[in-house]
C-alpha cells in the first residue's frame, strides 16, 4: 500500500498545474474556482487534476451549499519526502550546492 501511495504522489507533483493548485491550498482552504483562477483550464481539466490529487490523498474536499472547498493533506508529501532523502547519500557535489542555495532563496523570501 505504501508503494502505490508514493506512486500516486509522485505521479500527482509531476505536473506543474497540481503543484500550482497545491501551492495555493497551502495557504488554506480555497473554493474549486478559487484554485483554478488564472490556470488557464475548462471546468474538465479542473476536476480531472483535483481527481489525481484527491486520488493521492493530498486534497480533501467538502461541500459548503452550492461551493466545493478544498484543503490540503500535506502527509502524503511528507511521506514522499521521508522516502526521497534516502537517496540523499547519492547526490552529487553539484546537486548540494543547489540545495544549499534553493534554501538560502527559501529563507530570503
């Protein structure tokens, strides 16, 4: 179950409009419209990434009247995160030093 937990995770950051989405819930519970705004996508394409997010447990959704809210589940990230950092040991010099500066941006912000 773990395995297929991480792949549906993975599969679900792949693409740049679902961390685009996740991003936003980051900051808090947002309506479907207020997640999509200024993603340039039809009502399909919105809910075909809100499945594939749904799908790997990183969005919640409940109905509030005639709204749809979302919220993040931010454990299956974590989870990716724990399983990744193994790999860590691997990494090259290169890849380091871009760590060392994409935390130092991080930090300025």
């Amino acid at each position: 179950m773990v395995g297929y937990r991480l792949d549906s995770t993975l599969h679900a950051l792949a693409d740049p409009t679902r961390r685009a989405m996740l991003a936003r819930l980051a900051e808090g519970e947002k309506s479907v419209a207020e997640l999509t705004r200024d993603l340039a996508m039809s009502d399909t394409g919105a809910a075909k990434h809100l499945a594939v997010l749904a799908a790997a447990g990183l969005v919640r959704r409940r109905r509030d009247g005639r709204r749809s809210l979302c919220t993040l589940d931010a454990d299956p990230i974590a989870e990716a995160a724990l399983w990744l950092r193994r790999w860590q040991r691997f990494e090259s010099p290169r890849a380091v030093r871009l760590r060392a500066m994409l935390a130092a941006a991080d930090r300025e912000r």
